[in-house]
C-alpha cells in the first residue's frame, strides 16, 4: 500500500479527501478514517502509531492500494507515524503555515521546522537522485505557495533542496481547469489543485482528475452551505479556526456574497489552545467581516470570558464599523441564533471555527452540539 501525506495549518482535510477521491483511496483525516471497509472517527489529526498499524492492517485486507492522511505537525515532531519504519510515503503535499499551535511549538520557526520534517522524512528514504537531468524519478512533493507567503516560499526553497520532485502549485496559475469546481474560494482552488497534481505525480491520468473535479461537493463543515428557510441571509459553517483561516474564509465569503449585502461571522476561540493567536483572530474579522459575533468555541477549562475579552481586544485593536458594533455572547447557541435573527436579505452567514464537530467541551465535560444541526432547528420567534 503506498502512502500520500498532507501537512499544512489549513486545507490538509479537504486536501486529504479530495486526493483520496482522485486515487480512489482510503483515507485517515481530522474528520473520519475510511478504510474501504468502515467509516469511524479516532479523536486524532493523525492517529497514534499502535492505532495507525491497525488501521492499516484493515484498509490492506480490504484491498486498498492507497492511504492518503492528514500529518500534523504534533505527529511530525513526535514521530507518531514512524517515518521510513511502519510508514513509508511515497510523496506528500505542503498547503500552507500560519500561526497556530504555538501552545506546543513556542514559536513559528520551531513550527515550521516541524513541518519541514515531513518532506525530509520522505527524502530519507527516497531512492537516489537520477542521472539524467530532471527528478521525476524522485517521490513527489507539492508545495502550494497561495498561503503565507514566507513560508511557502521557504517551504519551496528548503524541499527543493532535498532528492525530492518538488512542485509549486497556485490558484494564479492553475495546472487544471477549475472553472467548473463547486467549492468555493481561492483557498479551495489552492487544496484541489494541490490534490489533482499530487495524484498527477501519483498516476492518475490528467483526463481523469478533470472530469472528477466538477463533482467534488463541500463536505464535513468544510465552508458547508447549511439550509433553513426561516433565515433572511445564506449560512456556511466552516472549520476555519486560525487568524489565516478566518481571512481566507472572509475573502471567499466577498466573492459570493451580493453588494451592499453583510458578511456575518460568529466565532469563538479553543481554551487550553494557543492564546497568542486570539487577539490576532480578532483582527482578522474586523479586518474582513461586516457584523461580528464573538462566542464560545471548545472553552476547555478556561473561563469563557477571558478568552471572548482576549479576541475583542484584537477586534478593538484593528478598529473599523464592524469592530465598533462587534457583539459578545458566550452562549454559542444563543450567538448564533443572534446572527441567524438579524441577518437580512443576501447577507452571508458564517459560522467558523468547530466545523464538523459534534460536541463542545466546557470546564471538562463534551456536550452534544453541531453547529450545522443548530442552524437546521433554528426558528425565527414569531
């Protein structure tokens, strides 16, 4: 079985899936492991090595040929897949760094050492450079450089310095034709194409990828349009839970939404998770969003309120209309039937940060909640 890997703060999901459906493969992903057999949920980004080893023992004796699987950069750093050992990939893909997790890796060149890991871990054991010019005899690895641009770019640099085919990939200068695709966004475009040249590199023909883009439909809380008829304004729930998540998802909400119309978002931040990049989510929503709703998200065993007051602060700090009629309300039901309520006619409602998640933990205890269940039972008070 070979093994395709994707690593990057935002998109490796839907970069995951959207490879895995070009392969035809089975998958691990932050949302389900499909092993041509079952579908479950692990609790994990990347699975621990003892649970991964099961797991490919299952997609083998279901006659899988490909597992493609989301690396984070927790498992990189922790070598939780065990690198050239049980896990031998045959190439990966880059989507993109940005602030986040430094609860664990403390600073961004820690972080993005860590994510440097995994084209190095492949290079490892990759067979020698080829003789004859070119490096298509090299495994490949995909770098997109539509996000952060430094990292990107170093990303680029640094990989391409290792026995690996490194290829750039961009929105700009799109290698397939996406005029067709239904996810929307420039970040999608960036995980679809990301996807269809890995699986290029991979063998799938190029014919065969681009019939297949025109039916990749969003999925899994991933800028997932959410219908209710009682609402004036068109709702998405998205998984967008980073300063740079939360621009990317703001940009693409602009590009759909009518003028004249509002962008609404309602989001909150994780508690026991990277504090320091609160207030810089604040900032990115004043920055982007028209009305601001800031709530609770998985508060853990913080206080609420203290982390709402840390997001408003980045709010207050980048200033403009919508930071000066940005609302707080720690109930997240309650703050999303708020935006659903006043929302009007053509406005956009986005509802970021849990995605596909089915609980929302607070002071220890999961309780039941989806964000896209909440806005299907939500009713306008008469």
């Amino acid at each position: 079985m070979r093994f395709w890997g994707i690593t990057g703060t935002n998109g490796k999901t839907t970069t995951a899936w959207v490879l895995a459906d070009f392969l035809g493969a089975a998958y691990i992903t932050t949302v389900e492991v499909w092993t041509l057999k079952r579908r479950f949920y692990t609790g994990y980004t990347t699975p621990p090595l003892s649970m991964l080893k099961e797991i490919y023992a299952e997609m083998e004796a279901a006659g899988a040929k490909d597992c493609v699987m989301e690396v984070s950069s927790h498992a990189i750093a922790q070598n939780r897949v065990g690198f050239g050992e049980t896990t031998l990939f045959s190439g990966g893909a880059f989507t993109n760094i940005s602030e986040d997790h430094l609860d664990y890796h403390k600073t961004m060149e820690a972080y993005f050492r860590a994510k440097m890991g995994f084209p190095e871990a492949i290079a490892k054991n990759a067979p020698p450079p080829p003789t004859c010019a070119g490096r298509r005899d090299l495994p490949p690895f995909v770098v997109c450089l539509d996000g952060e641009e430094s990292g990107a770019r170093r990303m680029l640099e640094e990989a391409g310095r290792l026995p690996l085919n490194v290829i750039p990939v961009s929105f700009r200068r799109p290698r397939f034709d996406l005029s067709r695709l239904c996810l929307a966004g420039d970040f999608n475009k960036s995980n679809v194409l990301a996807a269809a040249t890995l699986a290029e590199a991979a063998g799938v023909p190029r014919e065969t990828i681009q019939r297949r883009i025109p039916f990749l439909q969003p999925r899994w809380g991933r800028l997932e349009r959410i219908e209710n008829a009682d609402c004036k304004g068109t709702v998405y729930v998205d998984f967008a839970h980073t300063p740079d998540g939360i621009a990317k998802v703001l940009e693409a909400a602009r590009g759909f939404t009518p003028p004249g119309a509002s962008i609404w978002i309602v989001f909150g931040a994780g508690g026991d998770r990277d504090p320091m990049k609160r207030p810089l989510m604040g900032e990115a929503a004043a920055s982007g969003a028209d009305r601001i709703v800031v709530t609770s998200d998985n508060p853990r065993s913080e206080d609420p309120d203290a982390i709402i007051s840390a997001i408003m602060g980045g709010i207050a700090k980048q200033g403009g209309t919508a930071a000066s009629g940005a609302v707080a309300i720690a109930d997240r039901r309650d703050a999303i039937s708020f935006a659903l309520s006043n929302a009007a006619q053509g406005d956009t409602v986005l509802i970021c940060g849990k995605g596909h998640e089915t609980t929302q933990e607070i002071a220890g205890v999961k309780y039941p909640f989806d964000d896209r269940e909440e806005v299907r039972r939500w009713e306008r008070k008469r």
